[in-house]
C-alpha cells in the first residue's frame, strides 16, 4: 500500500470534452472566423508538440500569470497561422483573453467517471493524495469546479516549479513536500515518456495511464505488471496496489 499517490491532471483526471479543435473553432466562431475543429485541433498538436516546456526556471513567483497567459498566446498564434486564419482575426488579444478564460471553466472538460469513486476509495484507505501536472495556475480552478479539489492535499505544476516532466526537478518538489520516500511514492499519468519514465528516474513507483491505448515506441520497455493491467483495462479503477 503506497503512502501517497500523484497523478497527473489532464488525459488521467480528466480530458478535453471533445477535442481542443472544437474549442477553438467554437470561440473563434464568436469572433467572426470560421475554421473546421479538424483544422485546429492538427494545427494546435503541432505547435503544442514543438514549443517548450511550460515551465520558467528563476521567474520571480508573482510574474508567472502573465508567463502562462504568453506561453499559450503563443501556442494559439501559431495553431491560427497554421490553419491560414490568423489574419482573418481584426482582435485577436480579446478573443485569446477569452479562449483562455474558457478553459478556466468546467465547460471544456470532461471528468472521467472512474476517478471520482478511485479517489474515494484511496482516500478512505487513508493513502495521500496529490496532483503534479505539466499545467498552469488555473489548474487549481478547474480542480475546484470539477469538484476534486478537496480530494488532494498538494498541487505541484510546472510553471510554479520551474521544471516540467520528465525533469527530475518537479518529482522531487512534490516528494520534498511530504514525509515520505520515492519507494513508498506511486506516480500515475498518460504520458508514458513524461509520467512514466520521468517518475521511475527519481525512485518513484509508476504506472502509466494508458487511457488512449497507444503503445510505447519501444515495445521490449520493461513496464511493471500493475501498467500492464493499465494497457488491457485503460482505467485507473483497475488499479491492484496491495
């Protein structure tokens, strides 16, 4: 029985309701531009994979907000330009300001059903529980709302730390604030690279969240029998920690 477990917040909590292309598209629209959800939602994976980490090492604490706010305007400017719209957008400061209050709300989310009662249960088994998520501040707002809030006793992120997944730096933060080892630690995401490996580098028991049924690349990697179960059954209520 593990002492304390970390998940990670988006693709293992909870997923974008739908797809981010269908966001997009549905706040450009009130904007007067017209682009299909298919469009955006290639052209957002291509400028999400190719941007840096959303992390900002040595930035004063009461300037990371607007670092966020930057790093996804950016993120946006390129997935428009991608998708041959940008230009059509006579404002596009207010219509990010108000793509990006949209996913401060609960409408773009969907919870998955299996989280809730795993949570319960952990929390009734007396195990700790937290979240560490490559994600910004409003993650603490989207964990209010979808009402998980109460569940965790820490959130680690890696604009506050500095350092996004896989780097050691933002595993041991979270470890650092509980009294607990990495060997008594389980660490659960979806990203096999980022969650998985990233976890089992610092000590940390992992299991990937294969939710989306994707393989890893190298299929010989040595995955622990409890992610094993993860691939056939791709839910976190599957989980057998003894």
């Amino acid at each position: 029985m593990p002492k304390i477990i970390f998940l990670d917040a988006v693709g293992t909590l909870f997923g974008v309701r739908g797809s981010v292309g269908e966001s997009y598209s549905k706040i450009a629209k009130n904007f007067g531009v017209n682009v299909s959800p298919e469009i955006l939602n290639s052209a957002f994976f291509q400028s999400f994979i190719s941007a840096t980490p959303m992390a900002f090492p040595g930035v004063e604490t009461t300037k990371i907000p607007q670092m966020e706010f930057n790093w996804w305007r950016e993120i946006a400017v390129k997935t428009f330009q991608k998708a041959e719209v940008f230009s059509q957008f006579s404002d596009f400061s207010t219509f990010f300001t108000a793509l990006y209050d949209y996913f401060a709300t609960a409408e773009p989310w969907l919870l998955y059903p299996d989280v809730k009662p795993t949570l319960e249960r952990w929390q009734k088994q007396g195990i700790e529980l937290a979240v560490l998520s490559n994600f910004d501040s409003r993650l603490y707002q989207v964990l209010k709302i979808l009402d998980l809030a109460d569940f965790f006793t820490s959130v680690t992120i890696s604009t506050e730390v500095g350092a996004a997944k896989p780097d050691p730096k933002i595993f041991t933060t979270a470890l650092q604030k509980y009294p607990f080892s990495a060997e008594e630690s389980v660490h659960i995401g979806d990203s096999f690279k980022a969650d998985y490996q990233g976890a089992k580098a610092v000590g940390i028991k992992a299991i990937w969240l294969n939710r989306d049924g994707d393989k890893t690349p190298n299929t010989t990697a040595k995955l622990s029998v409890v992610d094993q179960i993860f691939e056939q059954y791709s839910s976190l209520d599957s989980i057998a920690i003894t």
